[in-house]
C-alpha cells in the first residue's frame, strides 16, 4: 500500500497519509489545522534481506542515504 509523507507549509505538521488512487492526492488536507495542499516529502526507508547468519540492510532514498551504510 502507498504511504505518502506531507508537511504542511502553514503549520509544519508533518504526516502520512495512505493514497489508494493518484486522484486522491488532490483532496488532502493537514488534519492539524485543515490547510489543503500540503507538500509531499521525501521518504526514507530501510529494508533488510539475509539468510542464516547473514543480515544485510540498506538505506534508500533519491537524494540520500548510501549503500555502505549497514546496521547490524
């Protein structure tokens, strides 16, 4: 499911709203202060894949975060 972070330009509330059709990102609204037109942030998110005593993650992101980057 998509999940898109806003952040709303009169108050700075940033959220996440879940977007099931492109044609809903026109009617959102901060729910803090019910300003329309939030802008969308970017998001930054970690996935991890490895198998039995192996553990890999990597950030991703289009502007930062960098593969070398490893949690354990």
């Amino acid at each position: 499911m998509p999940i898109y972070e806003f952040k709303c330009s009169s108050c700075g509330n940033q959220f996440e709203q879940l977007i099931l059709q492109e044609s809903e990102l026109e009617g959102i609204k901060c729910p803090k202060c019910l300003e329309p037109n939030p802008k969308r942030v970017l998001s930054v998110f970690c996935s991890s894949t490895g198998g039995a005593g192996e553990t890999s993650q990597r950030l991703s992101s289009a502007s930062c975060g960098s593969q070398s980057s490893r949690f354990s």
